[in-house]
C-alpha cells in the first residue's frame, strides 16, 4: 500500500508544481476579469479562488500545450454563470438596434482626429476608461476585454463566447464604436474636447 | 463588397486577424482613398490602444492569493484530497478505531516521506551562480556586515535614496518604504551586463540591519545580471513570499509592485515577515 500512496503523492506533488508554474501566473488577469464583470471586489475575490480550486481539481484533464490562460478564463466564465451572475442578476439584454442608433450618433473622427485623440488620451483618466468600459453591456465588454487587455485571439475569443469568429469581429467592431462614444462624452462633459 | 463588411475588415486589421495578404493590401489602399473607411480605422485603432494602455490593473489582493494557495498546495492538503471522504468514514465508530490506526501509519509514513524527499518550497537550494540575485543579495548583506560595502550616500529620507537612485542610472521605478522602528541608513546603486540596480539598507535601535536589494520584474532572466530560477520567479510572481534562513541571516523575497526584491537581514524571522510579507 505504501508504494501506491508515495505514488499518488508525487504525482499530486509534480501535478501541483504544474499547476503552479502554469496556471497562477495569470491570477491577477483573472481578478481584474472577475472585478470587471461582478463589478464586486468581494465577489471577485471569491469567483477567482472558485476558479482556482476548480481548475485544480480538474488539471489533469487540462490539454498540454493549448493556452491554460483561455482554459481558465473559460473555468471562469462558467463558474461565474452558474454560481454568480445567476444569484445576482440576469445578463445585460443587449438591444443591437439601439447600439447601432447609439453609436451612429458618435462625431466621426475628421481631419482633426489626432488632436481629438491627444485631447481623449491626455486627459482622461485611467478610471473613466475603466468606468466606460466596465459600463458597457456584458457581451461588449467581454470582447473588448479579452481581445484589447488580455490579447487572446479571435479564435480564443469565439470559444470563450461560443459565437463564430464573424460574430467576434462585428462584436468586437461595435464594442469599440460603443467605448469610443461614451470616451468622448466624458471628454466632451469636462470640456476636454469641443462638440 | 458592402461598406459595413468592409468596416468589419477594418477591425480586423487593426487586430491583426486579417490573415490574406491580398486583401490586407486592398484594404489598405481603400482605407487611405475611403474617408469613412479611415475614420472607421482611426475610431478602431485609438479604442484599442486606450483601452490596452489606459485602463486600470489591479493586482489580486495577497489575502486571495494566500488563500488559494493554501487550498492547492499538497502540503497543506495531501490527506483530505487523498481521502475525501474521511469526515464520513471516521463518523462511524466501529470504523473510527481502524480508521486512527491507518491515519497514524500514513502520517508516519508522510513525515518520513517528507523528510526523505525534496522539499517543494526549498528554492534556495536552486539559486546558484554569482548572477542570481538571491545569491548576490546575500553576498553583498555578508559584505555590509563584514565593513566591504559601505552606502554610497548616507539619509535616512526616502525621497532623496530615490533620486540618487534616478540620478545614478536606475531605469525602474524604486521602493523605498518607511517602517515603523527601522530607519533609513543609505543606499549604493552597483552596475552589471550595462544595467544599474537599486540597493538601500536599514537599521533599528538594536543594531540589526536590513538590507534590501530590488530589481525591476523586466530585467529578471533577461539581464545576464539579474538571473533567478524559474521556479522561485513563478512562486513570487503568484503573490507568494519565500523567506529562508541560512548563516543566521533571514533572507525573504518578494514581488512588490512591478519589482522583485530580495530582503537581508540579520534580525528575526517573524519580524522580517511581518514588516514584507504581510503588506
């Protein structure tokens, strides 16, 4: 019997030193995702840790060589579904109508778009960015997240939404335009830029 | 081609996902001749890079991390992941008496193993070499104790250990905290493979010193100077704080803010951890 125990031993020793050396370097983008869609540090707190121990528990099915950062987000993703946003509050109802009205609206950039940009980009600050974004409807911010902070690709994004690459793109697209408008609303409010 | 398919492309593009190379080129060319199209791509283009470079980062609070780790590591843990079922088992008490002998047996058996084998958290032994700032850390705290190394610049403000060490060459951003019952001695700025670093030491009314020596997470692995293992480098970059103790000196490290400092001194254990590990 002892063989056998020493046996599992090392291999949950050697499994957790995997563990250790592949998936918790990506604790802190995983918090800032969890703090972004909870909008809770508690929450986020306890989304992270759910995932940890459930990515541990499941490891070994983990495919060797693929992106572990994906495969927790995407632990993540489910976790918060079933456990958080189902005790909290149902997924913003994205109406693409009157994202599309909305962001048509937004003041083109014209020939004096380098200047708007410096106006945009000087003043406002990184937490107006990060309100802007953390305001946008769930499936907009969720793209704009993992492709522009987290650099996963539109492949990794489409199985993270489970949408079509297409869809990641146009999501993505209008996301963008969406961010775009209320950045320079606030921009626009503080007198940072004229209308 | 519809112009909203066309502005899709765009996306794309300022992604890098637009993988046929013709059709970059054409895109290119409709971009620069399309003012709508370019507006598109500037509007795409701008997002992105605000929301790469502008958008807050916070790090996973110590507490979490510690949590987590605690959950996971097989230390902490080998016998309840081993036997989940043991609160059960143990209820019942015909099972409860053979159930003690067999748990005797195993801890016997894991303090044996424990002792016979490797010690997980036993970075030290893997730091190795005069690059390895683990190793030059404790080095140099041998050298302050020995009278080798004195401060270049003697003060006990932190503002001015700062700018001697911006004036003196150091690239990264320095932390020099102020705590309770320590006091700022000085600080040297050394040089190695081009790069200068950041060292600055402290004193309390006993004597003791505590030295610390910090280097930007950048430069780790890719200086030939700064050279650590990647197995200690992973454990501290999850939030983790190695502390050993070796020739009477307590040696700690840490990944605080964006640097990896690596703490001396020849005070106590608990009082090392308490003033770097507990923030």
């Amino acid at each position: 019997m002892f063989p056998l125990i020493l046996a599992v031993i090392k291999s949950q020793n050697e499994l957790y030193k995997e563990f250790e050396r592949e998936a918790l370097p990506h604790m802190d983008a995983l918090y800032n995702f969890a703090l972004r869609m909870t909008g809770d540090s508690d929450d986020a707190n306890d989304l992270v840790q759910d995932t940890y121990l459930k990515a541990f528990r499941f490891f070994d099915k983990f495919e060797r060589g693929t992106n572990c950062k994906a495969w927790l987000f995407r632990i993540l993703k489910n976790t918060f579904i079933n456990n958080y946003r189902k005790t909290n509050k149902e997924p913003d109802k994205v109406d693409y109508d009157e994202v599309e009205n909305f962001y048509e609206n937004v003041k083109p950039f014209s020939s004096d778009s380098a200047h708007l940009e410096k106006e945009i980009y000087d003043n406002l600050l990184d937490d107006e960015i990060s309100r802007a974004i953390s305001s946008l409807p769930d499936d907009f911010k969720t793209v704009i997240i993992l492709s522009d902070i987290e650099g996963f690709t539109y492949d990794e994004i489409a199985d993270f939404v489970d949408c079509p690459v297409g869809t990641v793109r146009s999501r993505l697209h209008r996301a963008r335009k969406m961010l775009f408008a209320k950045l320079y609303k606030y921009a626009s409010d503080k007198g940072y830029v004229k209308d | 081609m519809e112009l909203n398919d066309l502005k899709y492309r765009v996306t794309a593009f300022v992604d890098g996902e637009l993988t046929n190379e013709i059709s970059k080129l054409e895109l290119l060319q409709l971009i620069e001749s399309n003012p709508e199209l370019q507006a598109e791509f500037e509007l795409q283009r701008f997002t992105k890079l605000i929301t790469k470079n502008k958008c807050t980062f916070k790090p996973t609070p110590d507490s979490v991390k510690r949590r987590i780790i605690k959950q996971i590591s097989p230390e902490e843990n080998s016998f309840l992941r081993l036997f989940p079922n043991s609160k059960k088992f143990l209820s019942k008490p015909a099972l409860a008496v053979s159930g003690v002998f067999a748990i005797i047996a195993i801890l016997l058996f894991l303090i044996i193993n424990k002792y016979s084998e490797k010690n997980d958290f036993n970075f030290a032994a893997e730091q190795n070499g005069p690059n390895n700032i683990f190793i030059q850390a404790s080095t140099n705290f041998d050298n302050i104790i020995h009278g080798k190394l004195a401060p270049q610049i003697l003060t006990d403000n932190p503002g001015n250990i700062k700018s001697f060490f911006e004036q003196n060459g150091v690239k990264y951003s320095t932390l020099v905290p102020q705590m309770e019952n320590w006091k700022i001695i000085g600080a040297v700025v050394s040089e190695g493979a081009g790069e200068k670093f950041a060292h600055h030491v402290y004193s309390n009314k006993d004597g003791k010193l505590v030295y610390v020596f910090q280097v930007a997470k950048f430069y780790i692995n890719k200086c030939q100077a700064a050279k650590l293992s990647n197995h200690l480098l992973n454990y501290l970059e999850a939030g983790n704080c190695y502390v050993s103790e070796a020739k009477g000196y307590v040696t700690l490290m840490k990944k605080m803010e964006s640097n990896i400092c690596t703490v001396v001194s020849n005070s106590s254990r608990n009082e090392i951890e308490n003033l770097f590990c507990s923030k």
